[in-house]
C-alpha cells in the first residue's frame, strides 16, 4: 500500500540546548528518533516525524540547541537551520528548563520566535515536583507568551495535555493523497560529502555542512520532488569503522544509520573521488547488502580531477576490485559542490528501485534456470548431481526465488551465484539485490 502523505501543518520545538527538546520529541513520536544525551548540543539537524493525536495529523521538528553566543563551531549553522523551521511553521513550542530557570538564551530565543509572527505555546520541562511547577509557570509569565505548559518528557507527565494545546491551534490539515516515494538512504563514512549532496538536490541548505568530519549524527528525512521522480531522502552520519566507534553519541549515531538502511529501498553510498574505495567504504557497502537493498554507488568529488577520463578508469577498476561482492550496484560521478551528475544519480535511484519490485512469471523462471542448468550442467557431488525441480518468485522488495531441487546440500555457492547472475540477466535486475532461496521439496500444488 503507499503511504499517505501530505502538506501537513508543522510544529516546531525550539530551546536552547539540554532542555529536553529530543526528549519531548522522542515522547510525541514513540520511539528513540532523536539522539539522546547528557552533552549539550547533540542535535544539531532539524529530526522531522509525521505523528497523530485526537484525529489531527501534523509534523513534529526537533532542532539544535539555540545559542546566540557561543564558542560552538557549529552555533550559527544550527541558528539558521532553527530560522528556517521556524519561518515554515504553524505552531512553535519554546522548551524552557523548570530545574535551572529563565537564561539570557531564552530571553534570546524568545524574542527570536516572537519576530516571526508564529503561534507560540511555552512549555516549562523537567517538572516533577509541585515547586518546580510553580516556579516554572511564575519566570515564564515575564515572556509575555502566555502560561507555560508544566510537562517532564521522561515521566510522561502533561506531554497529552500540551498536545491537545498544539491540536487546539492547528490549522485545519489537507487531504490526505497517495504517495510512493522512493526512500533513499544516503550513507558514507565521514565527510566524504553526503550532507553537501542532500542540500545540492533539495536547493536549499537542509542539513549541517562543515569541514569537521562527523558534524551530522541523526538520520535526517527530507522529501524530494523532480523530474526524474518523487523521494524521500535520509541523511546519515558517517560511518566508522566498528572499532573505532565511540561511546554515547557516536554509537548511537550508527544505529541511526543502520535504522536508516533498514527504511531504505535503495542505498547511495558516497565515496571520496579524489581518495577512492576504502575498506571502511566496503564495509559500509556490507550494510546495503546486509538488508538485501538497492544499491549506487555515488563518486563524489569529481570536481578535484585533474585527469577526468583516465581517475575515471581507476575509479571503475577500484570499484570492480574492491566492491567485487556486489558487481550489480549502480555507478554515478557526481559534484555535490558544483551540482553535476545529480538528475543522472536520481534516474539511477529510480531504475533500482523498479528492478525490487520487477517479477518474473513462473514459466519465464523455470525457463531460464532451465537454459542455464542445461548449458552449464551442475557438479557430480558424492555421486549425485543437483536436479531443479521447481522455480517460482515468492515475493519483490527485494526479488526473492525460491528453488525446488533434490538436494540443497548439492549447490555449491559458487553455482548458486551463477543461477543468480543467469536470473539477473534474464530480466534486468541491476541496481538491486536479489535473494535466491533453495528449498528441499515440491509444493504440492504450485502456483501457475
């Protein structure tokens, strides 16, 4: 079924850092979508999920910490990704923290949202005691803003209530229509350009983009209309190698990425152009092929070449070399920087995407693995040689066949990789995993 989807109304939480705005998020959504820690500042991308409450259905933005002055590298890009959720918005919710009081960065803050004409509820966090309510409610009156919402994230305590609030004041949502877009996770180890190339297909600047490697760590939805199709891309954080993951957030950041791939139909892996494949891209690559996805690989940096047809050829060779377990992945060059190669990559995306969902008849099937265990006959093992009895494809997303034979036992793998590649030719599966699947019997009464 596809899913639906609409231009729905957007609320926005916004405060400075550590007042429990990913926790309030993470609450509203069900699930641990935002990253989650201690450190301030852990945020740093708008995190974006559709929620319903009481038959109203809106989306939900968490954002970075808001700091005005600040030694953060990453404050004023932060402050222009806050902007500009804040300019789409229906309803703002400011976090103050109920345990520390009213900062000069919430004066800041506040005067900040009251300037874009928005709708503002003030919700008072981490109250869990009646003093701190108090308290809470009593600095939030000199905002001018209205009452505060006393709530704590953690606790489950006045989040319903501040949601029947934000209902309340909504705008009245479109109809709901169908969509299929096509979930593309874009993955890769640190920057090597992944979040450069988001913002260069959506036009705008999305995502954080920085020189500092590992600058974005929550996976990132934004959705994408062109020419070529209509997608929902998912940033990611870079990927380490698994012994040089960190504790807390950057572990938590690979989950991300994982949860990301699983979501995907098709994964866009970012290498370097200018370094080439690395054994942590092929380790990423092990992700794609983990979950049976669809799969491009994206050279980026095309724009560092110096000698674009001949470190073209050696692209191609390191690719065939070193991504030798997938020869059926796609290949773009691409400029994220100067924007080239990006309709080509979003063609590609498409193509992958329709190979999961192409099937094969069963009488097409049975008459290809027919040809090919007959013009290359299968082994004699332990004095037996392997007999299909019956072929069919079980299911799309991805392709998966499932083969009858005598013997499972009698496949070795290096033949059931050549079955593979005869049912890939025979149909045009480039771009996308297939899954060949050996089974012991006959059903007893098969499909046509």
């Amino acid at each position: 079924m596809k899913p639906a989807t609409a231009a729905l109304p957007r609320v926005v939480i916004v405060g400075r850092p550590n007042v429990g705005k990913s926790s309030l998020f993470n609450r509203i959504v069900g699930e641990r979508k935002a990253i989650v820690e201690d450190e301030p500042g852990t945020t740093r991308d708008r995190v974006e999920a559709d929620v319903e409450w009481l038959d109203h259905r809106f989306r939900i933005i968490d954002t970075g910490g808001f700091e005005t002055e600040s030694e953060n590298v990453y404050a004023p890009l932060i402050l222009e990704q806050i902007r500009t959720a804040v300019r789409d918005a229906a309803i703002v919710i400011l976090c103050i923290d109920a345990r520390d009081g009213l900062t000069a960065s919430d004066y800041d803050i506040a005067d900040e949202i009251r300037r874009s004409g928005r709708t503002i509820i003030v919700a008072a966090t981490k109250v869990d005691n009646a003093s701190r309510e108090t308290q809470a409610i009593a600095d939030a009156a000199a905002f001018g803003l209205g009452e505060p919402l006393p709530l704590s994230a953690l606790h489950d305590m006045g989040v319903g209530l501040m949601l029947d609030e934000v209902v309340a004041r909504l705008p009245e949502a479109p109809a709901l229509v169908e969509s299929d877009r096509v979930r593309v996770a874009i993955v890769g180890r640190p920057n090597v350009g992944k979040s450069m190339l988001v913002n260069a297909l959506l036009g705008e600047q999305r995502v954080i983009v920085s020189a500092v490697a590992g600058t974005t760590r929550d996976a990132v939805d934004s959705e994408l209309d062109t020419p070529e199709g209509t997608f929902l891309l998912i940033d990611t954080a870079g990927v380490r190698r698994p012994g040089k993951l960190g504790k807390g957030i950057e572990r938590h950041s690979f989950m991300r990425t994982q949860t990301a791939v699983d979501r995907a139909d098709v994964v866009i892996l970012v290498i370097d152009g200018a370094e080439g494949v690395t054994a942590q891209d092929t380790h990423i690559a092990g992700l794609a092929m983990d979950g049976n996805k669809g799969f491009i690989v994206a050279v980026n940096k095309i724009d560092l070449w110096d000698d674009p047809v001949g470190q073209r050829e050696w692209a191609e060779r390191q690719m065939h070399s070193r991504i030798q377990f997938a020869p059926w992945a796609m290949v773009a060059f691409i400029s994220a920087l100067e924007q080239k190669g990006l309709p080509e990559l979003l063609g590609l995306a498409v193509q992958a995407r329709e190979a999961r969902r192409r099937r094969l008849t069963t009488p097409q099937l049975n008459g290809v693995l027919g040809k090919a265990l007959r013009e290359h006959v299968p082994p004699l093992v332990r004095n037996k040689r392997l007999k299909l009895l019956y072929a069919t494809q079980a299911s799309i997303d991805p392709p998966t066949f499932v083969l009858f034979v005598n013997d499972p036992a009698l496949v070795h793998f290096s033949y059931k990789r050549f079955l593979e590649r005869s049912i890939r030719e025979s149909a045009d599966f480039e771009g996308t995993a297939i899954k060949v699947v050996l089974r012991g019997r006959v059903p007893e009464n098969p499909p046509e």
